[in-house]
C-alpha cells in the first residue's frame, strides 16, 4: 500500500528559475494497484517518482508505505520496501559483475547484512529457476558480466532483479522506452506477468498512450505538477488514446505538448 498526502516539491523556490515540480499531490495505491502515468514532458512524473523512491524529500507533504511513513527516509533505507527499474538499461545493474553477483546483492536487499558468501549452491539453484522465468537463457549463463549483455537482456534482468524479493512498491521508469520494439515487447509481456504473479503494487511512467492504456487497473494523468485526470479499472477497459488526448484538450484547452506521446 502507498499513500500521498498533500506533496509539494518546488525546484529553485524563489528565484527567477523557480519551478513547481509538484502541486498538492494526493494518491493513494492499496495492495495489487497498477498505476500507468502519462503527461507532457516536465508533467511531474519522474519527480513523483523520486519522491516514492526518496531520491528526493517533498517540501511538504508525506509518504506512507505499508503503514509506516517513510517521508524522510534516504533512498537506501527506502530501498528494503521498493524495487525500481530505470529507462536506462545500463542503470540498476552492475556491468562488471556476474548475472548471480548482480542477483545475490538483489536478492538480500531486503534481508539483515551477514558476513556469509553472497552466492551458495543453494541460492544459486534459486537463480537459475527465477531465470528460466525470463526465457532468455540466462540461466546458463550465470558467470556472465552483466556488462556483455543486451540491452533488452539487462533491463529483463532488472525487471527480475527489481521484484523477485516482492517489495512492496514497484517503480517503472519508462523501462521499455529505449528498446526496440521486440524487446520492448518482450519486456512489456514480462511485466505483466511478473506483475500480476507476485501481485505487485506497481507505477508505471510511460509516454506510449497505448501501453498505460492496455497495463494495469488505473491510469493518472499529470500536468504542471498535479494530476488532472483519474481512470479508474472500469472505464479504463474501453479507453482509447484519441478520448485521452480530448480529455487532455478539455481540462487544459491546449494539445498535450509531447510528441512522443502523440506519436505512441
């Protein structure tokens, strides 16, 4: 479970670069929510992002997962209720270690820090079983450098390296933006099917319309800093991205200024 309450976040506060970031956001997730979000580019959405993570501390405001408010919490110490999964294949993985190292400091993330070998046979077989989930065959090839991967074969690692521990917040940062379309595909599919295996609490940032339309129970749309518009499970099963982009127009009066989100 997730909760906003009342979160502010201004960039640069009184000079002439000031920036509302965030505008009096509330939200709340409860256990299993899927939650696609859409907006013009500097919408808010990787702030509010940042916010859940504790990259970034709102200005006012709190956040509460699972019941606990963790508004002040540092990243780290955040990091034991939330798995995160970055735009950029490259980031949420260590390129100079192995698949099974990269797993092992995953896999204990939310568990105590003990002097005990990162990798035993034990966990390795683990691995190997969560791999084979992926169909990739990664599972045969756990002495690999992360760094030799795909692109499309790290962020499915991240994926899996971000929920096999079940956190309690998934965070997907437009995971699927720089891929091509197979593997971004690929990963869309895979999401899904984490997802609902494990039944997530997840957000999701997307630009592609159709893909925060078709994933997940609800759908937000930021602008300016604050959510405009709110879909809930029943209306979203008949959403189209034309009716999105007029709700957008009637709210606002203006075009949605993103191409990347037209053109998705």
């Amino acid at each position: 479970m997730l909760q906003l309450n009342n979160i502010n976040k201004i960039f640069n506060e009184g000079t002439p670069d000031e920036k509302i970031a965030l505008d009096r956001i509330n939200l709340k997730l409860n256990k299993g929510d899927f939650v696609t979000i859409i907006g013009s580019n500097g919408a808010g959405k990787s702030t509010l992002m940042n916010i859940v993570s504790g990259v970034l501390i709102p200005d006012t405001g709190n956040v509460v997962i699972d019941d606990k408010t963790v508004t002040v919490l540092s990243e780290n110490k955040r990091a034991r209720y939330i798995g995160r999964v970055f735009q950029d294949p490259m980031a949420g993985t260590a390129p100079s270690m192995t698949i099974e190292e990269n797993l092992a400091m995953a896999y204990s993330r939310n568990k105590k820090r003990t002097l005990k070998l990162g990798v035993t046979k034990k966990r390795r077989d683990y691995f190997k079983e969560v791999l084979e989930s992926l169909h990739l065959g990664l599972e045969n090839r756990l002495s690999a450098k992360v760094g030799l991967l795909s692109g499309g074969e790290r962020q499915a690692l991240s994926l899996l390296m971000a929920t096999f521990t079940e956190p309690s917040i998934l965070l997907l940062d437009e995971h699927t933006a720089a891929l091509d379309p197979s593997r971004a595909e690929l990963i869309t599919n895979l999401t899904k099917e984490i997802v609902e295996k494990y039944g997530l609490t997840t957000m999701m940032v997307t630009h592609n319309m159709q893909q925060a339309i078709d994933l997940g129970n609800r759908l937000i749309m930021m602008d300016k800093g604050q959510i405009i518009l709110q879909v809930d499970e029943a209306n979203k099963k008949n959403l189209t991205v034309p009716q999105l982009l007029q709700e957008f127009q009637q709210i606002r009066g203006t075009t949605m200024a993103s191409d990347r989100a037209l053109l998705s």
